[in-house]
C-alpha cells in the first residue's frame, strides 16, 4: 500500500526563526567538514561512499539541517495558531 503524503506546509523564514542564524553557522561548518572527508575518501578520482569517517561527516550535515526544518516548521505553525499578520495574509 502507498504512502500518504500529508500536507506540505510552508516554512517560516530563517530570518523569523529564533536560534536559526546558529544553526546556518554550524551547518556551514559541518558541510566544510564534509568537504575535508571526501577529499581523503577519494582515491584514484573516486570517492568512496562507504567510508566511515565521509558517511558520519554526510550524517552530521543532514541531521543539523533536520534541526534547522524542524524549527522553521515549527515556528510556521506557531505563527498560523497564534494567528499573526503574516499567517492572515496568507489565509485571506
């Protein structure tokens, strides 16, 4: 049986969100890592996805960009709940 996909709902900005501009910072960090991790994962021209250290630094970027979703998305639902202008504006 398929998968229901529920309701995409929009994201608040980075801007709006509290906390984001820490998690944009450790996010640029954690994707430099990733950067250093497959460059000593390539050997002759190809990387190797299946090395330990180059799947735990790819891990790492995704997990610290979940937390940075998961709180925009949050927010975005505060604000609809609480009912702000931009949540009315959208709405009507």
């Amino acid at each position: 049986m398929a998968k229901q996909e529920g309701k995409k709902t929009a994201l608040a900005a980075i801007d709006e969100t509290p906390g984001a501009e820490r998690m944009t910072k450790r996010i640029a960090q954690r994707r430099k890592w990733l950067g250093a991790a497959a460059e000593k994962a390539t050997k002759d021209g190809t990387l190797d996805a299946s090395d330990a250290k180059y799947r735990t630094a790819r891990k790492r970027v995704k997990r610290a960009q979940r937390r940075l979703r998961r709180e925009r998305a949050r927010v975005a639902r505060v604000r609809v709940k609480t009912g702000t202008p931009a949540a009315e504006g959208a709405a009507g």
